[in-house]
C-alpha cells in the first residue's frame, strides 16, 4: 500500500486524476482492452472532473464498469452512473474521445438477481475482473456497498442488497472477492469526517472490518487523503 497526504480536496482531484490517467496509459500500452471500475460518493467527483480533462489516445481502449449502483433510474440524482456520466464520461463522449459502447451501466430495470448475474457476465467479456477500480472510503468505513455489518458472498460475483444500512437500502455491488482481485486501486478518504475511518484502517492493532480485510488483500493500493496521520 501506499499513501498520499495532500492538503485539500483540490490536490486530492489533481492528484488522483494524474494516477488514474498514467496507470490506463500504462495498462493500455500492453493491453488491447482495460477495464475501469467506478464508483459514487463526493469523494470522487473532482477526481472525475479533473480526469475529463485529459486528452488521450488511451481512452478508446477503456471499458467503463461499475463497481456498485444504487438501485435507482440511471437519471437519479442518487445514481452513481449519474455522478460519472455527467462529470467525466459526457465530456469525453463529446469530443469524441470515448465510445458509447464502451460504457457499461447496470440494468437497473430488470430483476435485481437476474442484473447481478447480467452484470458478471459482461463483465467477464472483458476479463472477469476491473483493471483498476476507483474507491471512496464511507464515515463507517464502507467501500462501493460493502458494508461492515453486512454479510456477502464468497464468490468473485456482483451481489444484490436489499438492506444496505445507508439509504437507498436497494444496491448492487462487486463481492468482497472481486472487490479484492482488482489488479489495481486508488482509494480516497476525504475530508474530515473520514478521519476516523482512516485511523482505524491503518492502526494495525485493531481488529479489521471486512471493507478493511479487502483492502488488504489488494495487490496494488494507492489512498488518497486530506487528513494528517
């Protein structure tokens, strides 16, 4: 794991743009397809803002993957494929610099079990597991809709809530074991209400959370925060 002390949530959005973008150049150069995975949570708006910015032949080789949703319509303001579709896809469809095909939003309409299932299996088209998945950290500690209460499956499968303990309770989310297999992660905790939850993710002591237990288990993890430690 490494970690980045920035000052604000500005370096934090430079930042983590610049990371994102050198890892799909890198990734891209060897690969004819890479898949991003992405997330909601105001951690990561100006991430995706910043990235909008970039301009580069790499883009037409990204698949754009979830790896959680809210079950909502993709048009709710609570909607994570809302959040990046306005603030970093819709730019980029604009000047052309990514595909629609590409872009891979969850069937929020059809049964949640049958979606979950949809979902794996398109996913699995393009490799089985994200290439690089973007995260915010939660007050309590929570990533995409893992939650440290809530029990999931063992299996590298997307998974359907429907008692998930921050509102909307209705989620889809990446298991703990696919969460896990992502090749890389940049994790944000951001601001200071997040403090609590960095602590106790890096005390060593302390007798982890599932969210945390993933993390660990990652191969290649960058976090971001704003917060002295």
């Amino acid at each position: 794991m490494k970690m980045l002390v920035l000052k604000n949530s500005g370096e934090i959005a430079g930042t983590g743009a610049k990371l994102v973008a050198d890892m799909l150049r890198d990734r891209t150069e060897q690969y004819d397809t890479v898949v991003l995975g992405l997330a909601g949570g105001r951690s990561l708006r100006g991430i995706y803002r910043a990235l909008a910015g970039y301009e580069m032949p790499a883009w037409k080789k990204v698949h754009f993957f979830w790896v959680d949703e809210r079950r909502v319509p993709l048009t709710d303001p609570q909607s994570n494929y809302r959040l990046a579709e306005e603030l970093l896809l819709r730019p980029l469809l604009i000047r052309g610099l990514i595909r629609t095909a590409n872009i891979h939003p969850f069937q929020i309409d059809a049964a949640p079990e049958l979606a979950a299932q949809n979902y794996l299996q398109e996913l699995n088209r393009f490799g089985g597991c994200f290439d690089l998945a973007m995260l915010g950290a939660g007050e309590d500690g929570h990533i995409a809709a893992i939650f440290p209460e809530n029990t999931y499956s063992e299996f590298r499968e997307f998974s359907y809530l429907h008692n998930a303990p921050k509102a909307p309770p209705q989620r889809f989310t990446a298991s703990p074991a696919l969460l896990a297999a992502s090749r890389s992660c940049i994790l944000v905790y951001g601001g200071e209400s997040k403090r609590k939850a960095l602590l106790h993710f890096l005390e060593e002591s302390a007798d982890k959370t599932l969210p945390e237990r993933i993390l660990q288990e990652m191969k290649s993890l960058i976090v971001l925060t704003d917060q002295k430690v």
